[in-house]
C-alpha cells in the first residue's frame, strides 16, 4: 500500500508506502528517484549496485536516483521516494540539499541506525507524513516539502554523528555520483558537458559513454538541473525571466526561455503565470 502525492505545477512526485514500492525493481535499471528504504521492525535483504546487503533493523537506507536496487526480501519495510522537482525545487544547506551528504555528497552508501529514541522520533514524523497526506489544500506541498527537509535534517545528524557505522560500500557509479554533484555545484556557470568530463579527466564522449544505461545523457541532466533552478525562482522570487536567465548564466533571456520550453513545454512566463492560477 502506497500514497502518492503529486504536484502538477512543477511535476513534483512524492511517494510513501511499503516494500511493494520497490519490490517491482530490477538490478539492471537505475532507480529514478531518490529513495529511502527503513527497515522498520526486521532485518531485509536487499542489493545495491549489484551488491547484496543486509539493512538490520531499526537502519535507513539512503539511495540516489542513479543507483541500481533490488528488493529481495522483507517486511515491514517504510520507504520513501521523490523526485527532484519535489524537493531540490527548495533551498536547502548544502549539506542537505540534493547534493548533500545522504547523496551525491558522499562516496559511500550510508545505511542510518536509529536509537530506540530516535525510532520513536522517526516513528511519529511518519504518521505525521501520512496523516499530511491526507490534507488536501492549497498548502500541503508546503507542508510536505518541509517534512522531508525534517527527515534529511535529522538522519544527516545521525549520519554525521558516526559516520563510519554509515559505510558498508563503496559506489560501484562514482562517475555518475561526481558528475552530478559537479553539476549541482557548477551548473549556473557551466552549461556545456565538456567541462565536466575534464573536470573527471574524461573526454565529452567517453562520459557520455559512461551513461549508457542510465536514462539521460550528460547534456540532459545539465538542462534538467537550469530547467529546476528557473521553475524554482519563478515560484519563490520575484525576478523577471530575464533576470533569472542571466543568474544562471545565459548571457541572452531567448536562450534559456527555448530551453525551458523545450523541457516544459511553456515558456517561463506562461508557467509562472498558470502556476499562479493554480495557486
């Protein structure tokens, strides 16, 4: 049993259920979406990056988009999942941000205990989850976003606290991993791919050739990450569209507003205004 919460305006999807939200997965597609997998009350045995593992209870796994996971078995298991539309569209410390620690921030695949206090903790943010779910208003995304800040804030505390406990595994795709946190530090100067690959002392093409299974090329996911800055100081600032393009490094507004409308399929005007219709 799942419930899904989905926000039209920025394509925003959260997801929050049990292990049949992850059972479907298979080892040879990355995952799509960022993920939590909480061992709730038992062991569950599970495989990441082709690597089997054993999340004992009371443990939070922490998974990327790019990463490969199979469920293999368990019960009562709480996962959580959402895309970057649903909570990098914010603000956030870096340390927590979609970069942060618990992603693209650490070269290791951190597994969270949780202390009986802390389960108990957790426990109550996750009936405060659902029960947010449940609220259908013009605030809940709000709402939501922000319990999922909460829920980073506190297991990246827990990470940091003991941070060896947090590494059982390298990951096997640290040039997906590097790429990405390269493009979130650097995607507002940086728009074309080749400083990237030199940045991982790679050519353009062998790069390229490093996502071939993964469902979007290099150029893609650098477009995705400008489409995601524009949408989210259209929502929560003030700035014209032309003020927005020449922050994130276009030197002609036209540039980024092709690019945005390409991805969305409005202009940037056009959904800043349909997005406040809606509001």
């Amino acid at each position: 049993m799942s419930k899904t919460f989905t926000e039209f305006s920025t394509d925003a999807i959260l997801k929050v259920g049990n292990e049949d939200l992850v059972s479907s997965y298979s080892s040879s597609q990355p995952i799509g979406l960022y993920t939590f997998v909480w061992a709730s009350k038992s062991p569950i045995k599970v495989i990441v990056d082709g690597v089997p593992l054993t999340i004992e209870a009371h443990q939070i796994l922490s998974l990327t988009a790019i990463q490969y996971f199979k469920f293999i078995e368990g019960s009562d298991v709480i996962v959580y999942q959402f895309n970057r539309e649903f909570y990098c569209i914010k603000d956030h410390d870096k340390e927590v941000g979609c970069a942060g620690l618990l992603f693209f921030g650490n070269e290791h695949i951190p597994i969270i205990s949780l202390n009986t206090s802390e389960q108990q903790k957790f426990s109550v943010l996750h009936e405060v989850f659902l029960d947010e779910l449940e609220t259908t208003d013009t605030i809940q995304a709000e709402m939501l976003r922000m319990l999922m800040a909460r829920f980073i804030i506190k297991t990246t505390r827990l990470l940091k606290s003991n941070p060896e406990e947090s590494k059982p595994l390298k990951s096997k795709n640290d040039t997906l991993r590097h790429f990405n946190f390269l493009v979130e530090t650097h995607y507002k100067e940086e728009h074309g791919v080749a400083f990237y690959a030199e940045k991982l002392n790679k050519s353009p093409k062998t790069l390229s050739n490093s996502f071939a299974k993964y469902n979007k090329s290099p150029l893609q996911i650098i477009h995705d990450r400008l489409v995601l800055e524009t949408k989210r100081q259209l929502l929560y600032t003030d700035k014209s569209s032309k003020e927005i393009a020449y922050d994130i490094g276009f030197d002609d507004a036209s540039h980024l507003s092709r690019l945005f409308k390409k991805q969305t399929s409005q202009t940037p005007s056009e959904f800043k205004k349909n997005t406040q219709t809606i509001t």
